[in-house]
C-alpha cells in the first residue's frame, strides 16, 4: 500500500519525474522506430518502384497511425482523472508493446499480399492510440510531481525523452548499418529489430510503472467531483482548449518537419547518403535534448510566454529561409548548422508546451485537457507533416510546404501573444 509522502520529499519527486520519464522514454521510441527505419522497410509493403512513392505510402501510415492519437487521448485522459494518472500511464505502454511486437513478425507484400500492408496500418493504429494517451498523461503527471518553482524545468524533461526515444531508434541504426548488418540485409529483415527491442523495453517501462506512486494533486482532488475526465465538464474550459489546440499547431508542424521528416528530407531533398542522415540527424537531436532542459529553466525564470513568443516571431520569419538554404546545401556541416538553428528555435516550443497546458485546466480534467485538444492538433497537422511534404515534392514543388509550416506558426504566434502567462496563472496550484 503506498503512503503519502511529504511534499517537500525531493527524492520521491525526482524518483516519480525518473520512473514516468523512462516509460515515455520507451513509448516514443517505439513511436518513432517506424519513422526512423520506414527507409528500409517501405519496399517490403509497398511494391511501387518509385521510392518516393513508397515514402509517401509509409507516410501515408504514419499519418493515419496520428487519426487514433485523439481517441487514445479521450480514453486515457478520462481513465487518469477517474481512476490515476499511475493506472494511465501503465495501461498505455501495455498497449504499445504489442504494437510493436506486431510489427516486428509481419510478413512483407510478397508473402501475404495487401494484407501486409493492411496488418502494418492496424499495428500502426494500436500505437497510435497509446502514444495519444501517453502524452496528456505523462504531462499531467511529471507537472503535478514537479516542485513549483521548477516546473518547467521537470516538465521539460517529458521532451528529453520524447527526443530520447527518436535518439535510440537513430542509434540502434547507425549501429545496425555499420557494424552488424549490410545494407540489403537492413532491407530484407533487419529493420524488424528495433520493433522486437521496442517490445521489450515497453515491458520494462510497464515494471517501472507499475511501481511508481499517484500525484498528490490527484490524490487530493475533491472527492464530491462526479464528472471527473468527462467531455461535458472538459467544455467548460473552451477557452483553455483553444489555447491547446493554438499553441501546438505552428509547434508541433515545426517538431515533425525538423526531427521525423528531416531524415528523410536530407536523403530526398539534399542528396546526402542514409549514413550521413542518420548521423546528422542523430547529432542534432541529442543537442535538442539537452536544450530542453535549459530553455525548461529559463521560463521558470523569465515565464513561458516569452519563450512561446519567441519561437513564434523566429519560426515565421526564418522558416522559408532555412528550409531554403537547407535544401540547396551539399556539405554535411552546412546542413548540420541549418538544421540546429531551427531547433533552437523549436526549442522554445518544445521545452514548455506541455507544463503550459497542464497550468491551464483543474485537476479533475487536466490529463483529458490536456491530452485530447492535443492528440487532435498533433493528429491534423503533425501526422500528416511528412505526407505534405513528400507531395509537394513529388509535385515538384517542395516550396509550398516551407511556407505552409511559416503560415502554422504564424498562426500560433497569434495565440503566444494574446494569451496570459501559465506560469503566474496556473491551475496547479489551486
């Protein structure tokens, strides 16, 4: 039976912040695992000759994979103010172990046929129902153990493993191409490795879940409440939900076009080798990580809206012109310099969005607040990020995807400046 613990206990907040970091860790591995090897993997379900063509399809997947994240956040953000954001957070990386399980023993298009790809869209389902109930979860549950002074700092960390994740799969390929494996047998089976290690390790996150302990917040939420988690009482807080869905437009299209679409972009569009990708792509990421924290830090200082602002006025006016230059780069350092400006600009995104919108709801529909207005937005405009472009590109007109990512952000500056500071406002202190 767990106890309550003293709020001022810094051990078991960072033990808490540790153990529903390492599960989200694994959860957005295994997310990303499919962007990360769809390169290797697109001609075994897919059996156009195009390979851009195969892309798109494996795209086309990865965006439908997105449609679920909504349905996964109503469910899971409901099941976490009802019954915990612990019994969320176990069930959720549970269900993405079997997706990724399933991936992993699914035979290819010569086997089976249109079932192939078929069987790889319904794997693809089943995890997007997971991660849409990971992220409004994960948020609600490191802001609600987070100290108050460092909130944005701890809840920073939800993106250092979230850009964790996508590190190990870029990793365990870098690995896998240039030790272990050729490049046909990267092609013919070695892309079902990373699903089988994702399979595992979501086992291991589901142990260390299992022993984490409730928020206090939830713990001692008014028990009177009855519509905890429901839609009716979710609709009181319109305001707050625009704000959600505002926010994460601009940011979560940057997010998708710099870190899953980039690896592709930079062999499609650029012109550099899967190795020379993979490993720019590793190298900027793990900068990105680190900067989280930092930026995570600042508004804890200086506010969140600053640093929202910030990304928003540099995101519409450089966007066109990294993406640009980016594009018409040969050297591998040139596009490594691009590449990290635009994520220090994301970073001012990525870093705070998910403290700010835990800070604008109450306790008894934070994670469903949080996590359904989210897994919409994320499912419109950063599921489909890749499909977009790679159609722009097959249309021959890869420019009108630079400026439709500006416009987005644009859009969400427009919300940065009109919306009140979380930090001075928020809900979780209430």
């Amino acid at each position: 039976m767990q106890k309550n613990l003293p709020e001022n206990d810094i051990s078991w907040r960072l033990k808490a912040i540790i153990g529903g970091s390492a599960g989200n860790l694994v959860e957005w591995y295994d997310w990303y695992a499919y962007s990360a090897f769809s390169l290797y993997f697109a001609n075994s379900f897919f059996p156009d000759s195009n390979p851009t063509v195969q892309l798109i399809n494996t795209a086309g997947i990865f965006a439908v994979g997105f449609l679920m994240r909504p349905i996964g956040g109503y469910i899971f953000g409901k099941l976490a103010d009802t019954k915990g954001r612990k019994e969320a957070m176990t069930l959720s990386v549970l269900l993405m172990s079997f997706g990724s399980l399933l991936i992993a023993c699914l035979p290819g298009y010569k086997s089976i046929g249109i079932a192939a790809p078929i069987l790889l869209l319904i794997a693809r389902l089943l995890q997007g129902l997971s991660v849409g109930g990971e992220y409004g979860t994960s948020a609600t549950y490191l802001s609600e153990v987070a100290i108050k002074e460092r909130r944005g700092f701890f809840s920073s960390f939800q993106y250092v493993t979230l850009i964790g994740g996508q590190l190990i799969a870029l990793g365990l390929q870098l690995i896998l191409q240039n030790i272990f494996l050729t490049d046909q047998q990267m092609h013919d089976w070695g892309w079902r490795i990373p699903f089988v290690l994702g399979a595992i390790l979501s086992l291991v996150a589901l142990y260390l879940r299992t022993h984490l302990n409730e928020t206090d917040a939830f713990k001692g939420k008014d028990k009177a409440i009855k519509k905890e988690g429901s839609l009716k009482e979710l609709m009181k807080h319109p305001k707050a939900i625009m704000t959600v869905v505002g926010l994460t437009l601009g940011g979560t299209l940057a997010f998708y076009t710099y870190t899953t679409y980039m690896q592709k972009f930079l062999v499609n569009t650029v012109g550099l080798s899967k190795y020379q990708s993979t490993i720019l792509t590793f190298c900027s990421l793990l900068i990105f990580a680190l900067l989280q924290p930092v930026f995570g830090a600042l508004s804890d200082k200086v506010g969140r809206r600053p640093l929202l602002i910030g990304f928003g006025v540099l995101g519409t006016l450089f966007t066109f012109p990294l993406l640009t230059t980016l594009s018409h780069t040969t050297g591998m350092w040139q596009a490594f310099g691009l590449l990290m400006a635009a994520l220090i600009i994301v970073s001012g995104y990525t870093s705070i969005n998910a403290v700010v919108k835990a800070e604008l709801f109450p306790v008894e529909v934070r994670a469903l607040g949080v996590g359904l207005p989210y897994s919409l937005t994320v499912a419109i405009f950063g599921g489909t990020a890749e499909y977009f472009a790679l159609w722009a590109k097959n249309l021959g007109h890869e420019s009108y995807y630079y400026w439709y990512v500006t416009a987005c952000i644009f859009i969400s500056l427009v919300i940065y400046i009109r919306m009140k500071d979380t930090k001075h406002t928020s809900l979780i202190d209430q």
